[in-house]
C-alpha cells in the first residue's frame, strides 16, 4: 500500500489540493452516481470522485470539522484500510484501540490507516 502511495504521490497531492476547497462535509463514492454534501452536487466534488477512480480508491469522506481527507482502500470483516490527509498532523483522529489500531505516517500529512469498524 505504501509503495503504491509512493507510485500514485502526485495524484494523492492533487486530491489533498482539492480538499482544502471543499466547504461543508462531502461523502463521495466510487461507481455511484450519489454525491452527497451539504450543498448541492459540486465541480468539486465529482473532481474527487474521478480521481478516486483513477486510484482505484472506494470512498472519500471530507471530515470539514477537521479538516481531514478519509480515503478508504477497502476492508472486510469491520474492518478498514485507507489513506488520510490533515494538513496539520494534530487534527487526525485520537488513536486509539476502539477505532485506528495502525498507523503509518507517509508524507506530511498523510497517513497510511487500518481501524476497527464500531457498530
């Protein structure tokens, strides 16, 4: 997952450039037409969309009262894998071992994850 990261940098970087756009939450799909946002369907966030499909990446979630980019990569069983930007390292998620339970920092910012689905 690392070295695909690594691969993929440029494109990852672009998505992260893309997010600091968003305004409210946006929860994005791939292969779904449903975009959903506090506002209406945005440019933006079918931008993101695509480039979750190019990366071959299931679903990104804005987290706009962090300030943080969830991409997730897939998973089974309650459990996920994924990538994470925050633009300022403190604003990711507390740790702990209910929800992340791994953590790999990649570049600054972003967060290689894998968590503990809580129904």
């Amino acid at each position: 997952m690392q070295q695909e990261f690594m691969e993929k940098y440029q494109i990852f970087e672009q998505l992260a450039s893309l997010s600091n756009k968003l305004s409210g939450p946006v929860d994005v799909h791939v292969n779904s037409k449903s975009v959903k946002t506090d506002d209406l369907e945005t440019s933006d966030a079918r931008l993101l969309q695509i480039y979750l499909e190019d990366l071959g990446l299931r679903n990104a979630t804005w987290l706009s009262s962090r300030h943080c980019l969830d991409l997730e990569i897939g998973g089974m069983n309650g459990h996920r894998l994924g990538y994470m930007f925050c633009d300022d390292d403190l604003n990711f998620p507390k740790i702990s071992r209910l929800d992340f339970y791994y953590i790999a920092h990649l570049k600054p910012g972003w967060f290689f994850y894998s968590r503990l689905l809580i129904e």
